[in-house]
C-alpha cells in the first residue's frame, strides 16, 4: 500500500465519469473534470451549503468560498487567504489584515465592507452561526479603507486566528437585504451563492450532486480544470465502489478499506492525524453523571487500548484529556487503565443501582461508519459488564444538530450520553467551545452543558495567555482538569485515511477536522 504523509502534494489522477445510476453531469466533451466524494467520512457535512452553520465540510466549501486566514496544507502554520497578511498588537487585542484584490463570482469587488458585514452578521446570535460564541470576544471590527480590516478584542483570544481560519467570508451585496435571523434557511445557499474562490458554483441536483465551474480570473491564476463535482454518497463504502469503477477521482476511506489498495498502482493513499478526539459525552443536565465516581467507572470499563488495537488497527492514540500532543499533555496524569472491577466499585459508591440500574441510556451518536458501529458495540458490551445498559442510536447530523442544540424545553433525556468528536487541534482552543461554561447553546457548542469552574478558569486562563513561554503550561492545566474532573470520559485520537486516483497533479488533500480548510490550492489541481 502505498501511503503518503499528509505534508506531500499528490501527483496523481483520475478517470472520466462512467456511467451511473445517478443523473450523471453533462458538460462539453472536451471540459477536464474532477470529480470526488468531498462531504463523505466524518470531516464532511453533505448537503451543507451555509458556511455559517459547517460543523464540517470545509474541504469543499473552500472550494468556492474562502477565509481571511487558512492552515497550510501541514496543519502547523496559519498563512494569509483573503488576507495577504496581518499584524497582532502586543496585547494580542489588535488584529489588523490587509486584504488582497479580488472580485466576486458575479463581478463586484471584494472590499473589507464584505468582512465586517461576515463579522457582524455571526456576531449576530439571530444568525445561528455556529461561529458567535468563538467570536464573542470581539468587540469591534472596523473597515477604515477598502483594503484593511481592523478587528479588537475585548479580552486576549489565542484561538482567534484558528477560528478565522474556519469563516468564510460572504458578499455583502448578495446578503444584507436578507435579516440575518432568516439567513440559515434562505435558498441563496444552494441556488445563487457567490464567493471569491477558485470555481464558481454551476448547480446542485438534489441529492445528488454539486457542480462548480472554473473562475477564469481568480486571482492566483485560472484553475486548471473546468469542473469539479462533489458526489453524494450513504456511506463510505459506496464511494469506494465509485472510486474503484472510476466515477470518481477521490474519497475519504474508512481504515480497513484504505488496507484494501495495497500494491494497486491506480491510487495513492493520503494517512494522517484527525486532529478530533472523540469522547463520551455526559449530558449535565441529566442526574446520573453529576457523580465524577460515575464518569470515572466508564474510563476503567473500557478497555481503549484493546478497542484501538483491534478496531483501528493501532493507527490511533489513547486520550487522558483532551489531547494527546506531548506538549500539552503533563506528566502524572491517571491513565485509567482497563479495570472492570474498578468500575462496579465506583458504580456500587455511587449508589448505581439506585439511580439508574439496568434501565436503558440512550447513547447519541452522528457516526454511522461500519467502524463506528462496532465500536459503539465493542463499548456497549465492556459498558454492560459492570451494569450499565447503554443503546447506540444513530442519526444525520442535521437530526444529530437538531437534537443536542435545541433551546426551548429541550428533552434531555433524547441525548443523556452521546459519542461524538471535536477539534482539538492544531490549536488547542478548538475543544474550548465544547466544554467552557461560556460556550452554552446557542451561543457556543457545550452541548453537554458542562458548567465546571475549575475546567472553565483552565480554558480561559490558557486563551488569554499573552506570554508565549507559558502557553503550552497553560494548555497542560487544562488537560490536567479534564482528567480528574471527567468532563467527558476521552477515549481517543485516530488517524484518518483518504485514497486518490494516482492521475491526478497537484492535488492536496489533509485529513483535517471538520475538513479543514487548509491551503490545499485546488486551482493547481489537473487531471491526465
């Protein structure tokens, strides 16, 4: 098998549309198309075309819109996009981008009218942006000339830049007639929507596909293919069949199917971290987990390693906390080792049996991979050992959303416990959102309604960090919170794995969370 580290640009390649059962897209003979499962595995978000509201899928969205910032294709440097560059005060509360020339896919300049109005809007809680709670610490965004954008903070964010990163700036033009608390269901969407990257958006058939065609004066040169297409696939599986029947050029692949290319010459295959840890998730709003006895029973009932080894094949690290970096994770931490027995006596001191016994917990989850289901079982079974009686139930994500955000009279025993993932790197305040007491729906994504003092002081004290000596202690106080207080029970950190036609050139792929964005330059990408 041939694997390459996420560093290296791909030269490869791939074959024309064949024949499907779906309506197949229709150009001219001789357009050069790239066509690919861009939304399929867990960094993609189908049938999401508000940037606004991407828990994922940026992969593909960056395609056609883009941030002031973005990762470079490693993960580990922030570099300019909409913004050719940028300078932050001393006190880290003054961010000040200048911005490149650019016109939008109807002909309009981009201006930094266009980033304040992005701005303003998320800041808007009427918007339903996923993003106001991470921006909810500016406090003013100026556009002085059309060129420069000025952004303060009322307090110091060391994950600013990170979440810029994920913001895709809109047309002011296009959306300031629509009330922003009407913006999320508009049709503008997946209809007219108009951005500043390197193709332009043709089409969407419902369902089916997503047609973009080449911006012939982007500004970093035209693309150099005429259309790329992002397929819609149930699973990972059936995108792997269209891969292998050459429909498409490329899909994220599930770890035991990225085994099954191994010495095919056709395609390369693209392995690197998933930068999410994925985790139990106790919903504090439910009794049975106000107990850190109880969390502490599911670390010692699950047997992680035993599940890494065997499910993943040992491509994945064990979680203590939030994070498995050496730098941020600090010495002496429990490492809850498999301890059945540990677990029943933890359940018997707090009083298990009286408050739950065997009845049955509904365990959340938007995975629907064959690999997350097993694993689910593989929990569910070590879970049921020591009396516990949890019952997978899987959903879309849009139900998945739907459930866990919902504000008024929320059912919380639709969701008392959920397997899920989040972001925790390359910056480690990505995992902030989903645990500050500050990041509470609908603001933030606390979806657990986790409202620990200590674990919320860690967070803030290691974002407002200005001494850059200390940031990584500050991270290390986090980590070690987590650890004792069990605000999730951690499980682990996977690789991902992508595989490509090898006719492809130049294309970029990151297994990034969320999918990203990260420079992958989809201009450069050709086809032989």
């Amino acid at each position: 098998m041939h694997i390459r580290t996420i560093t290296q640009a791909l030269a490869i390649g791939g074959l024309l549309l064949g024949a499907t059962a779906l309506t197949t897209p229709a150009f001219a003979q001789d357009a050069k198309t790239i066509t690919g499962g861009f939304d399929v595995g867990p960094g993609g978000f189908p049938k999401n075309f508000n940037p606004l509201a991407a828990t994922g899928g940026f992969t593909w969205l960056n395609t056609y819109f883009e941030p002031l910032v973005i990762y470079n294709a490693e993960l580990n440097a922030i570099e300019g996009d909409l913004a050719t560059d940028y300078t932050v005060s001393d006190d880290m509360l003054t961010y000040t981008f200048n911005l490149a020339e650019e016109t939008w896919h109807d002909g309009e300049a981009f201006t930094s009218a266009d980033v304040k109005f992005t701005l303003d809007l998320i800041r808007d809680a009427a918007s339903g942006s996923v993003f106001t709670g991470r921006l909810g610490k500016i406090a003013n965004v100026e556009a002085p000339d059309d060129r420069t954008v000025v952004v303060t903070l009322s307090e110091a964010d060391g994950g600013l830049l990170s979440v810029l990163a994920q913001v895709m700036i809109l047309p002011e033009h296009a959306l300031a007639s629509i009330a922003p608390e009407s913006i999320a269901t508009s049709t503008w969407w997946s209809t007219t929507p108009i951005g500043t990257g390197p193709f332009k958006f043709t089409k969407y058939v419902t369902d089916q596909y997503v047609e973009l065609a080449a911006d012939e004066d982007y500004r970093r040169g035209a693309p150099k293919v005429d259309r790329l297409i992002n397929r819609y696939f149930e699973n990972p599986a059936a995108a792997v069949a269209a891969l292998r029947a050459g429909e498409i050029q490329f899909t994220y692949v599930e770890p035991e199917d990225a085994a099954t290319f191994a010495g095919n010459e056709a395609f390369t295959v693209i392995e690197g971290d998933s930068y999410v840890v994925n985790y139990i998730g106790f919903n504090q709003k439910v009794d049975l987990w106000k107990d850190v006895r109880v969390r502490q029973a599911f670390m010692y009932a699950i047997d992680r390693a035993a599940i890494v080894e065997s499910l993943y094949g040992g491509a994945a690290k064990l979680a203590n906390c939030g994070y498995v970096a050496p730098h941020l994770v600090p010495e002496g931490l429990n490492d809850y080792a498999y301890d059945p027995e540990k677990a029943k006596a933890l359940l018997d001191e707090a009083g298990w049996a009286d408050l739950n016994g065997d009845k049955p917990i509904t365990w959340l989850t938007y995975y629907g991979s064959p690999q997350a289901a097993n694993v689910m079982a593989a929990v569910q079974a070590m879970l049921a050992q020591v009396g516990v009686n949890v019952v997978p139930r899987v959903v879309d994500v849009p139900t998945y959303n739907g459930t866990v955000y919902q504000e008024n009279n929320p059912d919380w025993n639709e969701f008392p416990l959920i397997y899920a993932g989040l972001q925790n790197g390359p910056n480690p305040a990505g995992i902030n959102v989903g645990l500050n007491k500050s990041q509470l729906p609908p603001a933030g994504a606390n979806i657990m309604r986790i409202e620990f003092d200590d674990l919320s002081a860690a967070f803030d004290a290691a974002i407002g960090e200005t001494d850059a000596s200390q940031v990584d202690a500050r991270w290390q106080d986090v980590c070690k919170v987590m650890n004792e207080e069990l605000p999730w029970a951690t499980m682990w950190v996977a690789n991902r794995y992508g595989v490509a036609s090898a006719n492809l050139v130049d294309f970029v792929w990151t297994p990034a969370p969320a999918g990203g964005p990260f420079a992958a330059h989809p201009e450069l990408w050709d086809i032989k």
